[in-house]
C-alpha cells in the first residue's frame, strides 16, 4: 500500500506541475531565449471539479463516497472482494454521472495510465484494513486484477474547444533575392572590321533579382511542414555590334524562296547568311527566368556540433530552368530584284529544363549572442529533368509579316527551319544556405545570408547550335552536358505566430 500511495503522490505533483508550467517548442525556429521566438506555450491551469458523489450502499457500516480524482490514495482499501461487487452493482444501477475531469483527455476505457485508482469503504477509513487483497498490485493501473470489474472512465463535464492550438506554432518569411549564374558555354555569333566580337557571355545579367517566400507549421513533438517558392524574374539583357558577319556558316542553308527539289533545291533570293551580312546592326538577347517549389516534412533531432537545435527534412521539389537566345539581323537593305528582302531576321534558340524528385537535408541553429542567430542549412537529391528545346528562324517582313524560311538543301529541304528536341535525363540537385538573422522584436526578426543551388545535366540555349543547318538531326537530339549554378545573397524577414 505504500507503493502506491507513493505513485499517487508522484501523480498529484506531477500534474500541479504541468498545470503551472510553460512547455517550450524547442524546435529549429527560433531559439533566440526571447519570449516568443522561444515561443513558450502557456497550457492554462486546468480548473478542477469535485466528482459527483458516487452511489451510497449500506454493508454493515460500509457507505462508498468519491471525493475527486484529486483526492485518491492514503492507505485505506475495500474490506472485501465482496465489497467491491456490491460496490459495481450499485454504480451500475445509479443515475449519476460518471468520473469528470476537466483539462484531461478522454481515455476510451479504464483510468489514466499511471495513476493508482482506489476506492474507499468506510470500515477501512482508519487504516486498520489490510488484508483487502492479496497483493497491492492488483488495484494499480488501467484495471484491478485478477477478475475484477473495470474503473469507470472519466469524461469530460462540458464540451472542449474546437481548437486548442496549444503545442502547434508557424512561421511565414519572405525575402528578396540576389543571385547570379553561369551562363553556358560561350558561342561566337558575329564579327566586325574593328575585331569586335558578338558572343553569348556579352548578353549576361550581373544580378538576377526575384522573390522567395515560405510558410512552415511546426508541433511540439518536433514534427512540422513547409512550403516555399522561389523565382527569378530578371530583365532581358541585349548586345550589340554594327558593321559585322554572322560566325554562322550554316545560315547560307536558310533560304526564303527556293526552286528545285531534294539536293537540287537552291534559293531564288539571298540566303540568311548574306541577309544578316548585309544587316547594319546584330543584336544577342538574353531571356531567362526559373522558379522553384517544394514541400518539406520537418523533423526536429537531437542537436549535432554545438548547435542549439538541428532540423532534418525530407520533401518533393519541383525546378524549373529556361532561357532563350535571339540571335537578329537588324535594318536589312533590299537586296533582291525578285524577292523583297524582309526587315529583320530573328534566330531563336530556346532551352526549357523541368526538374521533378526527392530531396533530403538539415539545418541547424547557433545562438551567438543574446539577438543573433547563425543559421545553416544544406540540401540535395535526385531529380528527373525534362528537356525541351527549339531552333526557329522568323523573317519579319516590312509590311509586319512574319515568315518561316526553308532548308535549302538536304533530308529537310522545302520544310520551314522549325525544330523541336526532347529529352529526359537524370539530374542531381544541391543547395547551401548560410545566414545571420537579427531579432528585434518578440515575434519577429531580419534574416541576411548566402544561398548557392547547383544542377547537373541541364540544358542551355547556347549548347544548341550547329554548323549544319540542313541535317536535323542534332536540332533534334538536345544537348543537356552542362551544369548550373546560381550563387548570391538575399535579405528578408520572419514572423512566428
């Protein structure tokens, strides 16, 4: 009997102590010791209610009465086994309302795990009773054994909130980002009298400006979820050189009108080698945008080299890559008596990469001083990227047409210089993320770092060209050899509620 009115004890002060106390998150965001990024929990104390007076039996001088669930323990015991039948039958039969307890869940039978559950008879109220059963034991737990009747359950005395959002906690952030990029191989277009050349690493952005945004919902247990999107969305990038040729052996196959057919077919009219030759300006365009997305589940761990809470995660991500090359011919003199040179030539290489799997990584926070926080983060996985690619040369006519020029010549000759590529290959993914935040408030804080994203096997417009503008295909087999890489700062700003 001392056993167990030693774990009532230890019950009561536990529950008084949970009652009176905060639970802290202990989660990746934030552990700065500041009152919310700490975001304690303040579990309201729970109010407590007498039960409701059990059923009164008469047995000799036995009458049972319940005083509350607060109230169980001492060293009194039923008199009997019998006492305990007589005891379940009377409740059965009574009208009373069961065991309540506000502020603690419902247990679908039995009594809360750990708690002695124990009766009183009136003839054992002093303490003289000890021999109400063989063995302490059997009064201890969810049931009384060995045969003996089930504790009634507790349940609530009133309905409980819809809601109770006490171990749950997110976070929303948004920032503005930096970066830069590799551009792919370098490709030479033109040339002029002066030396000057026209190739792809002129048509460059030093800054790719663009947006990320994300919202996680974290639980006490350590268990969370994230979203989070990112794009780049930056300006179009010109080059341009006067006075020059084309590098492009392969345009002298290009033709608007040709007569003939197979390999007898020749144009009528100058070739878009010697209208771009004849051209006054060429101009290189660059366009490019990408945009991410993805979905993290969120695990906190133990912490790992110092830090103060280290987060693993495991998620689907969706990349998305594309640029395009407009490669023009600009202020085109007439140079044909038959045909009615056009305006302007434009030669589009376009490159789009979609990047679909599974990623895994960490994080993990420093508190260095008592505002500021280190944090670093690693990902990567393996993705399935879906190339698509296009060759298209337009001849923009002076009344505002546009028309497509044919091969002249070769397994394409009569068809319009329209071509499309696709493909699949298997693409690995990696991103580095180190920061330093700065709280200044108790719910939020300022987040400044370096973000580096790798990916192999991708394509770009500039690894697209070919000398021979009459074979397809090349055109029509991508060439995705080629790595990106994006590297850059941003600054943004975090909020936990």
């Amino acid at each position: 009997m001392k056993r167990i009115a030693f774990l009532i004890v230890a019950f009561s002060f536990t529950t008084f102590g949970l009652s009176q106390s905060s639970v802290s998150l202990g989660q990746d965001f934030p552990n700065t010791n500041q009152p919310a990024f700490d975001a304690p929990i303040i579990i309201p104390e729970a109010e407590t209610f007498p039960l409701p007076p059990l059923p009164s039996v008469t047995s000799g001088a036995a009458v049972f009465e319940s005083t509350g669930m607060q109230s169980f323990g001492g060293e009194q015991a039923f008199s009997s086994p019998s006492e305990i039948q007589m005891f379940s039958a009377a409740y059965d039969q009574s009208q009373q309302q069961p065991m309540q307890s506000v502020g603690e869940p419902v247990f679908e039978e039995g009594v809360p795990q750990g708690v002695v559950s124990e009766y009183q008879a009136a003839g054992c109220a002093d303490g003289s009773c000890t021999d109400c059963f063989a063995d302490e034991s059997q009064i201890v737990g969810e049931y009384i054994e060995p045969n003996r009747r089930k504790l009634p359950r507790p349940v609530f005395d009133r309905p409980l909130p819809e809601k109770l959002n006490y171990g749950v906690y997110s976070t929303i952030s948004v920032s503005a980002l930096l970066l830069n990029r590799n551009n792919g191989p370098s490709r030479n277009f033109s040339t002029n009298g002066g030396g000057e050349l026209l190739s792809s690493d002129d048509a460059v952005s030093d800054v790719l400006g663009g947006i990320d945004v994300g919202y996680a919902r974290r639980h006490i247990n350590g268990l969370g979820i994230e979203a989070r999107y990112f794009g780049l969305y930056p300006s179009d990038v010109s080059a341009q050189i006067g006075n020059a040729s084309s590098l492009f052996p392969g345009l002298s196959q290009i033709a608007a009108n040709t007569t003939g057919t197979g390999p007898a077919t020749i144009p009528i009219a100058p070739s878009a080698l010697g209208l771009f030759n004849a051209a006054d300006t060429h101009v290189l365009t660059r366009q490019t945008d990408m945009n991410n997305f993805e979905i993290n589940i969120l695990q906190n761990s133990r912490p790992r080299f110092h830090a103060n809470s280290t987060e693993l995660l495991l998620g689907f991500r969706y990349f998305q890559f594309g640029e395009t090359l407009l490669y023009e011919a600009v202020d085109i003199p007439q140079l044909s008596p038959i045909v009615a040179s056009p305006e302007s030539i434009g030669y589009f290489s376009s490159v789009e990469n979609q990047l679909l799997g599974i990623q895994i990584g960490g994080r993990s926070d420093y508190q260095l001083r008592h505002h500021i926080g280190l944090h670093l983060g690693l990902k990567a996985g393996i993705f399935s990227n879906d190339v698509s690619t296009r060759q298209r040369i337009d001849y923009r006519l002076r009344d505002g047409g546009v028309t497509s020029p044919v091969a002249a010549g070769g397994p394409r000759s009569g068809q319009p210089f329209d071509i499309g590529g696709e493909d699949n290959s298997k693409s690995l993914m990696g991103e580095l993320d180190v920061a330093l935040s700065l709280q200044f408030s108790a719910r939020s804080r300022v987040r400044v770092g370096y973000r580096a994203l790798g990916v192999t096997d991708i394509a770009f417009a500039s690894s697209q060209y070919q000398d021979d503008f009459t074979d397809a295909t090349g055109f029509q087999n991508p060439s995705t050899d080629e790595n990106l890489i994006l590297q850059g700062s941003y600054i943004g700003w975090e909020m936990a509620y």
